[in-house]
C-alpha cells in the first residue's frame, strides 16, 4: 500500500444481518444465537452428530446444517425445542403492553 492510500472503515450495528440489509434480521440473529447454543451443547455433551440427532429426533443432516449457520427454513420454535431437548431451560416472559412495538430478545444464563 502506499502512503496516500486511505482505508475506510464503517463500524457496524450489534447485528450483521441487519447491516447485510436483511429484512427479518432480528430473527435471523435470534436463531443464529440458538443454532450457536446447540452446537456448543451437542460439543459439551461429547455428542456425535448421529447421537445428536438421536436425542433431539431429527436427521443428522438437518443437525449439521444446524451447527454450521444454516438454519433457514428452521423455526425459532423448532430451535427452542431443540435447546430444551438438550437440557436448557427455556422461558418464554411476556411483558406489560407498551405504545410502542415490542421486542424478542435471548438471554443464555
């Protein structure tokens, strides 16, 4: 590089999905941090794959997907079931009504 060239650096939002200007990237974060839970656990568990997907009654390749970021066409429901299945609580809080839209956010303890 030389000494007259400049590098930009934008710095970017808590979401990569919405600074790739996805339209549902608060839940494309959501389950992205639920795909991430799962491999953890499945690594904490000492699971294979195949056991894995024994566990949680799914196909193996569905949990490599899973584990890998690709979680597209899974439900937030779906993973929530999963982590539970994997020996997480999971506690769903309904706040008060507020004037504004309310949010979905994870908390992993």
């Amino acid at each position: 590089m030389s000494q007259n060239s400049h590098i930009t650096i934008e710095e970017g939002s808590t979401n990569v999905y919405a600074d790739l200007g996805y339209a549902d990237a608060a839940e494309m974060q959501r389950k992205s941090q639920l795909a991430a839970e799962i491999a953890r656990a499945i690594k904490a568990r000492r699971l294979t794959q195949q056991g894995a997907a024994a566990l949680l009654e799914i196909d193996q390749s569905k949990i490599s997907r899973i584990t890998r970021g690709q979680f597209r066409g899974v439900s937030e429901a779906k993973l929530l079931e999963l982590v539970a299945k994997l020996g997480h609580d999971v506690k769903i809080v309904v706040g008060p009504v507020r004037r504004r839209a309310g949010k979905i956010e994870l908390q992993f303890a």
